[in-house]
C-alpha cells in the first residue's frame, strides 16, 4: 500500500462492502497499514475498516464534521462503530463529538502516543522531538516535505526544526530498510537519529478489545 487509502470500507482481503463484518474501525487513513496488519494477524474477521483522509491532519478542525458524517453514513449498518483517531490537533473536540453520538475512540493525543502507549509516552516528555511512524518514513515527501515547501524553499528548515534536538523513529516493524529511509529523513532535517520499536502499542490493545 503506497499510498493510505480514502473514504474506502476495507477488509484484510480487500475492499469490502458495508456491512461484512459487525464492528467499523472508522481510521485515519494513515493508520490503514498497521490496522490491516493488525487483522490480518489476528484473524479479526468481525472488523471493517473505513479509512478518512490521512490528509485532514493538515487541517484537523475538519476532523469531528468528517467523522460524524461517516458515522451518519454508516451507523445503521454495522452493531459499533470504533473510531480510531486520537485526539489528533483537535482541542478534544472529537472526543466531544464522540461522547455526543455515542461512540468511543482510542485514548491519546495522537498515534506517537498510542503506539509507544500512552502511560509510556507521557512519562518521556519529549517536548523537543520529532517522531516518524512507519507511515510517515514511507511518505515522508509526501507529507512532510512538500506540504511544509521544504521542496521549494530549504532555508526554512531551521524556522521549522531548528527547536527540535532529535528526530525519534518510532518503528512498527522491524524492516531495515525503513530504518535507512528513516536516518535519511534525519539527515535531511539535520537532527540526530534516534531509532525505537514501539510495535503497535496501545493500537493492538484496543483493538482487541473490539
């Protein structure tokens, strides 16, 4: 999967229509990957996955209206709906929105923080540093390099990163070549490397509890 997919119902096969399995996993489309793995590896054929736009990261007030609307879409099909976006930018207003249609969501101010878990991510207090997921080594151009003009105008990465002391690669799997993409990413944001097996954290935890 090269790309995170959008506004799409997947299973661990493939695309899937509403309703195959009785529980919606409703995602950041960044998040698809370690998900499909997830359920994939442990045979959790009761969950569906539908993906929103990785992209809303970027304006993450847009978040709480997107996921609300997926719900109305979905919310007579499927016996739960599980929303698998952390609080995510947005001020704790989709876990307001949650709590006003009745659905949970996975605990944490974002995905570095639920993949190192939660109570382990907190006790760091890494104010200073800049995390890379699997997801985010692989489109990294895509996501951080381009949108932030990086492409276009390099002078900027001191106005960016010249705050930050490291660049933390939080690893899902242990695949060396991510790890090189990574130190690349490092080298290009002139930080130092620090690389970390984080695994899927809290991710896997909630969502066998589904």
């Amino acid at each position: 999967m090269d790309r995170p997919p959008d506004d799409v119902t997947l299973t661990a096969q493939g695309l899937a229509p509403a309703g195959h399995g009785k529980v919606l996993l409703l995602a950041c489309g960044a998040l698809a990957h370690e998900i499909l793995a997830l359920i994939r590896a442990n045979g959790w054929t009761h969950l569906d996955l539908h993906c929103l736009p990785a992209l809303l990261h970027n304006t993450p007030k847009d978040i709480p209206d997107r996921v609300e609307q997926a719900v109305e879409t979905y919310g007579d099909t499927y016996q739960t709906i599980f929303v698998v976006y952390a609080d995510c930018g947005t001020g704790g207003l989709l876990q307001a929105r949650c709590e006003s249609l009745g659905i949970q969501m996975i605990a944490g101010p974002h995905c570095y923080s639920f993949f190192e878990g939660n109570a382990a991510f907190a006790d760091r207090d890494e104010m200073t540093a800049f995390y890379l997921t699997d997801f985010l080594v692989r489109q990294f151009e895509a996501f951080v390099w381009h949108p932030l003009g990086l492409d276009r105008h390099p002078e900027l990465r001191d106005m960016y990163f010249g705050n930050y002391t490291k660049l933390v690669y939080q690893a899902q799997t242990n695949d060396p070549a991510l790890t090189d993409q990574a130190k690349i990413c490092a080298t290009r944001l002139s930080l130092p490397f620090e690389r970390r097996f984080t695994g899927y954290g809290d991710l896997e935890t909630e969502l066998a509890r589904r």
